[in-house]
C-alpha cells in the first residue's frame, strides 16, 4: 500500500481494533456458553423462513421450508459436536456448540494483534516507515520505494 493513502499506524490501529472486537466476540461466546436457558437471536417470523438463539450452550440456527415438500433424507447427523437435523416437512436445524466460535475469534484476535506488533517492529531503527526496507545501508533514499525516510511525527511525503 502507499505511503501517503494509507499510513502504518492507521493499519496498526485498525488491526487492534480487529483484534478488540473479535476478543469481545470470544467473551460473549463464552459467557453465552455458560449461560443457562434459552436466549433468541433471531425470533421465528412468518415472512422470515429462520431462526436462531442460544440455546445449552449451543449457537442454534433453524428454518423451515417455504413450500411443503418431501426430502430425500430426513434425520441427523452429528459430527464433532456439531449437530445438523433434517425433518420430513423440509425444515431444518444447525447447533453448534459456542467454543467453536469462541476458539475461532480467539485465533483472529490473536492473528490482528501478532500483525500489529510485526508493523510495529518493521518500523524499528534503521527501517523506513512505509515499507519496512532496511536503510541502514542507504540513509538518504529507500532502494525499495525510492522515497525519503520519514522524519520521526511528519507526515509521508506523496
């Protein structure tokens, strides 16, 4: 990206922010893990063919079908921890438990905040701001971009 659209510590600030909101997405999947009782994300709707909740500990997604038809296979099927049935009226259900979300919101927090700290370093002594280039070797000019170091608070030259 270019210096002048774009600066690395509004990257860096939008990484933490990421990495801020899936933290939260986590603690509420943990927190809706341990909650008793059944809490509707999505209420059932007669123009809306879906529904979801939490329901046990599980993120609960349902639907049912717009016309009455016969399926091929009715019945359910449950594969680690993950839960998906099928009715004979077409209609349908997905659990899943809220670890799953909670280890996957988890990981991106973890990724968002791993990225900010290495932008953080490519910065370090001696690089320039915008590309991370090592001008140890060549103080006046970046090989890379062709561009002036920065002076540490201006702003990068367009």
């Amino acid at each position: 990206m270019r210096d002048g659209f774009i600066g690395s510590s509004m990257i860096r600030g939008l990484l933490h922010l990421l990495a801020a909101l899936m933290l939260t997405l986590c603690v509420a999947c943990v927190v809706g893990q341990l909650t008793p009782g059944a809490v509707l994300l999505i209420p059932p709707n007669t123009a809306r063919p879906v529904a979801a909740g939490v329901e046990r500990g599980n993120l609960v997604v349902g639907w049912w079908a717009g016309v009455k038809y016969r399926p091929a296979w009715a019945g359910q099927v449950n594969r680690c921890g993950v839960r998906y049935t099928r009715w004979s009226d077409g209609s349908g259900e997905v659990d899943i438990p809220l670890w799953f979300p909670a280890a996957a919101f988890a990981a991106l927090a973890l990724g968002a905040a791993a990225l900010a700290v290495r932008s953080r370093r490519a910065e370090g002594a001696g690089r320039r701001a915008g590309c991370g280039y090592d001008l140890r070797a060549t103080p006046g000019r970046c090989p890379e971009c062709g561009r002036q170091p920065n002076p540490v608070g201006k702003l990068a030259e367009a």
